[in-house]
C-alpha cells in the first residue's frame, strides 16, 4: 500500500467517526451544533489523526480504539483553530479555503463550539475502555493529551506568542512558541497510537523523538508555504501574519527549508530502533519534506 492510498484510507476511516461522534446538524441547540460539524468535517490533511493510525498500526493497537483515538486528537485540533482564529487571537478571516468559524456563527457561538469540541475529545478518550482498552490505558492517553494542549503545552506556545507579537528576534522564542502550539500536538498524536498499541518505553519514546522533529517541520514548511502562495492556493488567512515573525523570514527562505530539512532527517534517526515496521512514518516524513521542495 502506497503512502497516498494509506492516508486516503485513515483520513475517511477519521471522517466516519467524526461525523458519527458529533451531534447531528440539526439536534438542538442545532446553532452549536453546526459550528462544530463546520470546522471539524471541512476538508484538511488530517496529518495528526493519521499520525495516531500509522503509529498505531505499527505496534498492532485495536482498529476501532484507535479511529476514536485519531477523531478524539482531530476534535482537539479543530478547537485549537476556532480559538486561534478568533478576534483577540489571530484575528483571521479564511481557515481551509472558507470563512473562519466566528465569522460564520459569531464570536460566542465559536468559542463555545470549541469548548464542546475539547469535553468531546475526552468524552471519546473515555469511551475507548473495553475488553481491548484496560481503563488505566484509556487514562493514560486521556493523560498524554490533555498535557499536550495544557498550560505547559499547546496553550503556553499560543501565550507566547500572542505577548511576542512582531517582536520576536531570536530562534529559541520562535521554537518554543510552535514546538508547543504545533509540536506538542504531533507527538501526543503519536504516543496515543503507541499506547494503545502497548509499545515499549523504548519505542514510544522513538515515535515521540520522530513526532517532535516532524511537528516542527511541519511548521517551518507552512511558513514557507505561507511565505510564497496565496490565499486561494493555502485555503486560510495568510495576511494576519504579515509582520510577524516566522522561521521563513527570520531565517530567510533557504535558511528555513536547511532547518526543515535538516529536522527531517533528525526525524528519521529517531525510527532506528524500529527497525523497517516504521516504512510509513518514514514516507510521511518525506511527504512533509516535499511540501516546499
């Protein structure tokens, strides 16, 4: 199976659970309702939940725990955009090629959607205990996730760089704000596949190396990307960030792509211990490398 066929594959199997674990467009307060199917069921890459599949795929994690555990990460994803895009955050018009939540429901309604999306994602962590699920395993990713997006996690980089603005001159500042706001997402994304999958210390902790190193290029290559395309061609705001710092304009263009490329390659050492089971997180890697080639 192709990489290409693979992810087409996880990214449906994620799309049916989404759809099937959200209320009904129409179940009331219908309103709320359709704020979150809005922004969680609009097309994207689903990189973090196929992240989850792939890795629980290699260490053999049950099928169906691990599509509700794909679904629970994207439902956390799809909050942290609605709360970034807002007015006193990013202030952005265009998410995935249309208007962004609050634009279309208003600011209450999206922030509240996104607070429903987050108790979701757990509600569905929670669900996960079964015959193939022990409760202490289902606590655990439930324990993994709500770290990733804490106030030491994905809400300490969002902090930082809503107080950095356009100020940010120095590397480490710029790492730290997306290696919590992307990166600390990308390797919960992992472990929660390893740990159902019951991996060995030893190999969770290679997914989660790789899975650093991957959530950071990712970041620099949508800042390159930003950096050279258009709103049509990215399906989001690229203007809220004229002005700020990225790693393509405090690194220059080629200085980014050395760095991602050279995170990518700390990404694929990190799967040595995995021996060849670990051929598809390598093809992903290489994808996200593409991306700005």
């Amino acid at each position: 199976m192709t990489l290409a066929e693979r992810m087409a594959r996880h990214q449906q199997s994620v799309d049916r659970a989404l759809d099937r674990i959200l209320p009904a467009a129409d179940q009331q307060p219908s309103r709320l309702h359709r704020s979150m199917r809005y922004t969680v069921l609009a097309a994207g890459k689903r990189v973090r939940p196929v992240l989850t599949l792939i890795c629980g795929e290699i260490f053999a994690a049950p099928p169906a725990p691990l599509v509700g555990a794909g679904a629970a990460v994207e439902m956390v994803h799809a909050s942290s955009l609605i709360l970034d895009d807002l007015p006193c955050m990013d202030d952005a018009a265009v998410r995935r090629g249309r208007p962004t939540n609050h634009r279309v429901f208003g600011e209450s309604t999206a922030l509240l959607a996104a607070l429903g999306l987050l108790n979701m994602a757990f509600a569905t962590l929670a669900a996960l205990r079964s015959p193939d699920v022990p409760a202490a395993r289902a606590g655990e990713a439930a324990t993994v996730l709500t770290a990733a997006i804490g106030s030491s996690g994905l809400i300490a980089g969002q902090v930082v760089d809503l107080e950095s603005g356009e100020s940010v001159t120095d590397l480490e500042t710029l790492e730290f704000i997306h290696s919590h706001k992307t990166g600390r997402l990308f390797i919960a994304s992992a472990e929660l596949g390893a740990i159902l999958g019951r991996a060995r210390p030893r190999e969770r902790q290679a997914v989660a190396r790789f899975a650093k190193n991957l959530g950071l290029a990712f970041q620099i290559t949508d800042d390159l990307l930003d950096a050279t395309a258009d709103v049509a061609t990215l399906g989001k705001d690229v203007r809220k960030d004229k002005g700020r710092t990225t790693f393509a304009t405090l690194c220059g263009l080629q200085g980014a792509r050395s760095l991602s490329h050279e995170l990518i390659d700390h990404a694929l050492k990190a799967l040595e211990p995995l021996g060849r089971r670990a051929a598809p997180l390598r093809d992903l890697a290489e994808t996200i490398r593409d991306r700005h080639a």
